[in-house]
C-alpha cells in the first residue's frame, strides 16, 4: 500500500508561495516560511510541539545520530499527530526498501535523503508517493550544476551546513551562497539556526527559500526541545514575515 503524497500545491499556496512548482526558478518571497522541527524523538513533548503548529515534523532514522528514534519512540504516537503536519522520515544512506518499511510503519508523508543517494533513489521514493526532501552539506561554495540530476524527482532540497556529521552540526553557512540560486525547486535553511536569527530568517529573500529547519538550537539534550523556545521561533518567524 501506498503512502498518499502529500498535496505539495496546497502547501505551497498556504506559504504564498505561488511558483514553488512551476518550471521556473522559484525566486518570489513566501508569505510566511514554512517551519520543519527535526531530530524530534521525545514522546513527553510530542503533543505540545505539535500543538505549536509547524508544517513539517522530523524523525531521524539514522542509526549513529544521537537523534536517532530507535525504540524511544512508539509508531502510534507519530501517527497520531495531526494531518495538518507532515510527518518526515530523516534518512542517511538507507536502502528504499527499508526507508519504504519505516514510512508504512510510521505513517511517514516525506523522506529527508541526508548523505549521498542518487537521483535514481529519489526517483523510487517519489514514485512510491512520497514527498522527497534531498539534503546538500554547503561549505566554501555551491555547485548548482551538481543538483540539477535531482530536480525531477525532489519537492524541496535542504543546504545545511557541511561538517563532521551529515547533519545536525549547529553552526550556519554564509546564506549568500545562495542568492545565485536558479533552480525550480524550492528549499529549505539548515544548519544552526536559532532564537537570534528569528528576526534576520524573516527578512530574509533568498531565490527559492520557502522554509526552515530547526533542530539542536532547541535543545536541552540530543532530541529533547525547549518548547517555550520553539514557539517564540514560530511566532517571531510569522509575525515578523507577515508584518513587513
């Protein structure tokens, strides 16, 4: 049985984010960014960061992360979350088979492809109905070119910032790097980003940026967030965007 993928249009829209899926690069300003909180693995707070209403959840499935879910987390409490939030399946160099495992197990709308998978792999995922998200580690410099063989079959990139650990290393890049983007799929910021990059996040007009991700800035363990923490970022990121 298939996933249903989710509808990526109705998204977009509800971001203003009108030409996130037309054959242009996507350079207009979104409305409100989109929010992902990743490297969730917390049962206790689950329901209250949830609550807080951003658009995607993240779930690591990758062994040697110390977000790993594992055990800690049980199946029918992720698929309990409301519909209104894309549940993800964060990966690292997973075979489809078991990553496609994990999603029915899951319920899992997305897959976040963070180490070196193909296009080819992409291509299995999406046709499988999944929402496929493909990470890039950003360090001195961007090939664009290097992306383009995964344009056909993802709905967002990622660019974190690179380091020892395919993710999740808390420090930012220089998001200028990114102003030559011009490619027609949408992305999302990675990489360190916290409550004192609220204000800057909403500012910001980057060609393509349609969302953020959130992670070990909101943290007081390894997958445990600060939610009072998490809800000011949601807060200052719309309101701040709205308001302009």
């Amino acid at each position: 049985m298939k996933t249903p993928r989710p509808n990526l249009p109705a998204l977009a829209l509800a971001a203003g984010v009108l030409g996130a899926t037309a054959p242009e690069p996507a350079a207009a300003a979104p409305a409100r960014l989109l929010v992902k909180v990743c490297g969730m693995r917390d049962a206790a707070a689950l329901a209250a960061i949830a609550a807080l209403g951003p658009d995607f959840l993240g779930f690591i499935f990758a062994p040697k992360s110390p977000r790993f879910v594992g055990d800690v987390l049980a199946p029918e409490l992720v698929r309990a979350l409301p519909p209104t939030i894309w549940k993800v399946g964060v990966f690292v160099n997973e075979t489809t088979e078991n990553i496609l495992a994990t999603a029915h197990r899951f319920s899992l709308a997305a897959v976040q492809l963070h180490g070196k998978e193909t296009p080819a792999q992409c291509e299995e995922l999406n046709e499988a109905g999944l929402l496929v998200m493909k990470a890039f580690s950003v360090g001195e410099a961007v090939d664009f070119n290097a992306l383009l063989p995964y344009v056909p079959y993802c709905d967002f990139f990622l660019f974190d910032t690179k380091g020892a650990a395919p993710g999740g290393n808390g420090a930012i890049f220089d998001w200028n790097l990114l102003l030559a983007y011009n490619l027609p799929v949408p992305y999302f910021l990675a990489g360190g980003l916290g409550l004192e990059h609220a204000a800057e996040l909403a500012a910001l007009r980057l060609p393509g940026l349609v969302g953020v991700d959130l992670n070990s800035s909101f943290e007081t363990a390894p997958g445990v967030k600060d939610v009072g923490r998490l809800g000011e970022m949601l807060r200052a990121l719309h309101l701040n965007r709205v308001n302009e």
